[in-house]
C-alpha cells in the first residue's frame, strides 16, 4: 500500500505518554490493529474477571478489549493518553479516562489492573507500576501482556538500516519498551509487587492488512524527521528489506515476542 502522506497527522500522544512522536489514528488503529484485542484471550483467561469487581484496563486504546471485559459483569474503566482514541472507546458507551500511565490518579480504587499491547508505550515503567499500585486494593492483582525482549527485531533492523541511509540514528527514534523478563520482574518487586507468572515467548502474527498500514499505525516516530516524498521511499525500502523473511503466500506478519505477566499486591 503506497503510505505516501499517510504518516502524522493524528494526536501527538502515545498510548499513554511516552515522550515520542507517535501518533494515534482511531481510524487506522481500527484497520490495522484489531488484532490486538482479537488475539488476547489468553491473556484476559489469566485474568479471569469475577461479575462485580472493579477493573482498570490501562492504556485501553479504542475500548475493543474494555467492552469484551464488561461482558463479564465487572465494572471496567479504560484509561488511555490519546485523546483520538479515547473519543472512539467512549462512543462504544465505555467509562474512559484520558490518563497518561505514568501519573494515574486511581486510590485503592480496583480489584485488578488489566493491560494488553500497552506497556511498552509507556517510558517509565517504575512510574507506571508504582501508580498501578496505589491503584489497587490491598491483595488486588496486575495482570498483563506486551512486547517484550526481541519484539519485532526484524523491523527494527529494516527500519534503523533505512534511516542509517539517511544519516539518521533510528535508536534516537524508538518509542518502545521490551523488557526481558527478569527486567520486569524486578521493577514490579521493586514496588512490592508478589510476582505469580512471568514469561517470555514469540507470537509471530499474521497483520489483517499489509506492512505498510503496521508502520503508519505502530511505528510513525520513525519516519517523523523525513519529509512526505522522503518518507515513502523509506516505506518501501522498509519493506523491500522485509518482505523475504515476513511475507508468504500473500500474506505479511509480525514478528512478535509477548511478555506475559500476573502479579498482585499483599
């Protein structure tokens, strides 16, 4: 898909607050990353929400997964920093804070924390934790999962490589936290979490579109410093360098590796 013009243009806010030029669109979050609510089953079993108990699903997005949650009786609030797609998570009818994760203003206010495809958005996770913690009431849980160690490193190859072209440092750019899990571990024990389950583990993932429409919606930041004609020949040599090792039969994927977590306070 030519991604000339396409790049920008939405909210300068990320999922919730990392100093980056990440920019959300609720129209091209709905096209290109549905999967990401589609594909958290796993996740949402390990937290198990109970009919009742009160749970905020951090860094909600556009509220896809936040409604899936209230199916189960709970009552969810969803927080996000972009203010595009907190507008389309509150005309699915959702309780949605426009919060940036580093500094929630929840008081043992939620039985359990929820967050999916978020935290690695979020630049300061011992902020981010320690406010999860204030959030929660006492034996509450944290339950997750996000990019991790290794996510999505044969992108982040093609991408540096293209701006190194350029002249550009592309480390310079990166808005992404990935972990490994003894790195996480350790900063939810640093804010008295009890660590339950913590794993690391790749989850390549067929896109619904195609690559191009990936990088317009997850990594923008990238071509933020090119302009417009600059930044579609960078697009198509990202995917130039891409396509032998993430496209098959007509299809391209991601190449994703998932940190999984459950913890909860005493």
């Amino acid at each position: 898909m030519p991604a000339a013009g396409r790049f920008g243009g939405a909210a300068k806010s990320a999922r919730m607050g990392p100093a980056s030029t990440q920019a959300w669109s609720a129209q091209d979050y709905a096209s290109n990353a549905r999967f990401v609510a589609d594909l958290a089953g796993e996740v949402v079993a390990l937290l198990a929400p109970r009919e009742g108990e009160r749970i905020l699903d951090l860094g909600c997005g556009d509220g896809a997964l936040t409604a899936a949650l209230c199916a189960s009786g709970a009552t969810v609030t969803g927080a996000d920093a972009a203010p595009e797609l907190v507008t389309a998570a509150r005309a699915r009818g959702l309780d949605v804070r426009l919060q940036d994760g580093r500094t929630l203003c929840f008081e043992r206010e939620f039985d359990a924390v929820f967050s999916n495809a978020a935290l690695h958005w979020m630049d300061d996770p011992d902020a981010v934790v320690a406010g999860v913690a204030r959030a929660l009431v006492p034996g509450g849980r944290f339950v997750g999962e996000f990019g991790g160690h290794g996510n999505v490193a044969a992108i982040v190859v093609a991408l540096h490589a293209v701006l190194a072209r350029r002249g550009i440092d592309g480390t310079t750019l990166t808005p992404w936290y990935f972990p490994t899990p003894a790195r996480y571990r350790a900063v939810l024990e640093a804010h008295g979490f009890i660590v339950e389950a913590i794993a690391l583990f790749p989850r390549p993932t067929l896109l619904p579109t195609d690559m191009a429409g990936w990088l317009r919606t997850f990594a923008n930041p990238f071509f933020a410093p090119l302009d417009p004609a600059e930044r579609a020949a960078a697009v198509e040599e990202t995917l130039t360098l891409l396509r032998p090792v993430l496209f098959a039969d007509g299809r391209w994927s991601a190449d994703y590796v998932r940190l999984r977590f459950a913890a909860r306070v005493p």
